[in-house]
C-alpha cells in the first residue's frame, strides 16, 4: 500500500500539472481508511475450492481441509482448525496490494512456500495459489487440470455472537434389556456332555445356525450328526428360537426357551423349562 501511495505521487510530482494540499490531520484518515480497505482480517468462509482443475465438494472440505470451511486472518497470519480435532494451524503469508495482480506468498515450514494472486471485492475474497512444487505464480484465476493450482473464493462472515451455554445434559434412556442381551448372545457358543458336542452361531441378523456331534455308542455308528438353522431373538431375559431348516426333521417348527442365568464374555448359563441348567462357553 505504502509503495503504491509512495509512487503515484512521485509520478504526479513529476509530471508538474498538480499541486497538492491537504489540512492537517486529513492524510493519517486517508491512510487509515486504505488500509481498512485492504485488510484481509476477519472469518472466512469457504464458499469454493477447485484444486488441479477438479471442483471440492463442500462436505470434503470441512471433513479434510478446514473445520467448518472456514479460515481466520489476523494481520499477515492465518489460522485454521484441523477437521476431527480442535488442533489449529497458524500460516505465515506477505501480500502486496500495489502489484496488479495483487500477490500473496505463503511462507512454508523449511522453504520458501508457495506463491499466489488474490482478488479481494468487499467480503469477497478470491486467492489463486500456484501448486507446492512450483515456483510460478499463478496469472489469473483459473486452475486447469494438471496445473497442481488450486483456487478458492471465500466469504468474509460477520462477528459471531457470544456462544450461549449448553443445555442441561438430558437424562440418558434406560438401557433396552433385550437389546443388551442380544449383543451378548452374538457369536458362537461350545456346549458338550457324555453323548455329544454342540455348537451354536447365533448372527446379528437374527439368525441362527447349529450342529450337534454325538460322541460315542449307538447315535455316534448309526445317526448322522444334526445340523439346524433358524431364528432366534433374546426376549424376557431369554434366549427364544425357532428351528426352520434341519437334517432332524422331527425338530423343524419347533420353539425352544432357554432363560439366561448368567452371561458374560467367556460363558453362559441357560436353563431349561424344567430347571436344569446348560452351561456354554464363548468360542467367537
């Protein structure tokens, strides 16, 4: 700003056609009203970003460029907050308003860092950045495919208002007990006694697979081993299935009831209508 004021008015002197005057106290106003007008302080919003020719969704923007799509300036720093985090960056960048183009050069971590043009219109601001591996500024506001250029056009937000305080927390529902007790049933469970092996898959989607291996004597020569499927669904502190499919016939369409005594992550302990309690183990 300073070299622009500073030149015109050597060319104006030069030229003998003027004369200048002003009152005092008119010229720090002057300056202090250019200097407003060219200030980039303030929130930014992204409204666009089209990096090597390709547009960026504004959902991609707020979830890997910038929380929220937006950017804070503050004399010749610039901050952003990291998506997923509250972790913020702050930039480094030096603008020259006299030049035409205007530039911007954003200074880099170990290296001179990028360079680039901006436009800025009111609360419209327009920032053409040439790509990290290049040291050519970018001419005008385009980003062509294959360039590595990236352009942005942003938003300057009003001053947000104090935040209120959060609501009271509301009081968390009461857990859903057959919910809870469904998603400890899930998996594979072992179970054996002197005639046979026994295992049961019971699968998120409700259903249910099983197999049963008679271990020795008459069942173990002449019967096949039993392998079942159907649904199932904890209900009442209770595991409630209904065989649909199974190499034992006499079984299919049958309902069996077994009420959870215990449980936890290695085993459970169901008993049967009668009293007599079956103890599983968690295989997966």
């Amino acid at each position: 700003m300073r070299i622009r004021t500073f030149v015109g008015l050597l060319a104006v002197l030069a030229a003998g056609t003027v004369s200048v005057s002003y009152r005092t106290g008119d010229a720090p106003v002057a300056a202090a009203n250019q200097a407003a007008a060219e200030s980039l302080d303030g929130t930014w919003q992204i409204v666009s970003l089209i990096e090597d020719g390709h547009l960026i969704p504004p959902s991609s923007v707020r979830e890997h460029f910038a929380k929220d799509g937006r950017l804070s300036v503050t004399g010749n720093t610039l901050t952003l907050t990291r998506p997923g985090s509250d972790a913020t960056r702050e930039i480094a960048f030096v603008t020259d308003a006299a030049k035409s183009p205007k530039t911007i050069d954003i200074a880099g971590a170990e290296k001179i860092g990028p360079r680039g043009i901006y436009l800025r219109d009111g609360d419209t601001l327009m920032i053409a950045v040439g790509g990290p591996s290049t040291m050519d500024r970018p001419t005008d506001f385009s980003s062509p495919v294959g360039s590595n250029r990236f352009v942005m056009t942003l938003h300057r937000t009003p001053a947000e208002a104090p935040a209120l305080p959060p609501p009271p927390p509301q009081p968390k529902p009461a857990p859903d007990a057959d919910a809870v007790l469904t998603a400890q049933l899930v998996g594979t469970w072992g179970y054996q006694d002197d005639d046979k092996v026994s295992y049961t898959t019971l699968n998120p989607d409700g259903t249910f697979s099983s197999t049963i291996t008679w271990k020795k004597g008459f069942r173990r020569v002449f019967h096949s081993d039993v392998r079942n499927s159907g649904t199932w669904k904890a209900e009442n502190n209770a595991l409630v299935s209904k065989v649909t499919a199974s190499t034992d016939k006499a079984t299919i369409g049958q309902i069996f009831t077994l009420r959870v005594v215990s449980i936890d992550s290695r085993e459970v302990v169901f008993a049967d209508p009668a009293g007599k309690l079956q103890r599983e183990w968690k295989v997966r």
